[in-house]
C-alpha cells in the first residue's frame, strides 16, 4: 500500500467560525489548534501546511472556571531589567479581551 502526502498546491484551505460566547478558554483553544494545524482533515500531513483560517468571534465572553479569573497569571518580560509585568485573566481581560485567548493558542 502506498502512503499519499498532501502537497501544498493540492490543499484546499476553507474558513471556519467559532463562537466563544459562555464556551471554556480551553476547549475552544484545543479545538482552534486543531483546525489551524489541519488535523480535522482527512489528508492531514505533518509536514506541510495544510491547516485552515480561524475566526473567533465573541472572544471577550470566553469563561474560565474555578479561581482562575482570579487566580491565573500572565507573565510578560518587556527586556528591560525589572520588566516582568505580570497580570491576572480578569486584568488582561479587561485590557485586551482577545489576549487571554490568542496566548493559549
């Protein structure tokens, strides 16, 4: 039997939505990277780009559960000495409403 790779040119790359409105931070990234790296496709092969485009929309009413909007940090180095800036999912939330998710991603 004669294993088939999937070329580039031979990719056909579609566009998918997903609703984060009330959905866990999580699972909608796990779900994401799978669409992006191609592994929901039945020609998936490891080493050529045969993903598809993500739109997320609703980012911003993404949930997480337990003590983590309160609890989980962000860390961030600007490259300055002193320059860990650290901030929690509710901070980071509030700032850029798209970060918490994209940073799991």
């Amino acid at each position: 039997m004669k294993t088939i790779f999937a070329k580039n040119a031979e990719v056909k790359n579609d566009w998918y939505v997903i609703d984060a409105a009330g959905k866990t931070l999580g699972r909608v990234a796990a779900v994401a990277a799978s669409v992006l790296r191609g592994k929901n496709k039945p020609s998936y092969t490891p080493n050529s780009i045969c993903g598809d485009f993500v739109i997320i929309i609703n980012a911003d009413k993404i949930q997480v559960t337990g003590n983590k909007p309160d609890g989980m940090l962000y860390r961030h180095h600007t490259g300055f000495v002193r320059g860990l800036r650290t901030f929690t999912f509710n901070e980071l939330l509030a700032k850029h409403p798209t970060d918490p998710l994209k940073r799991t991603i």
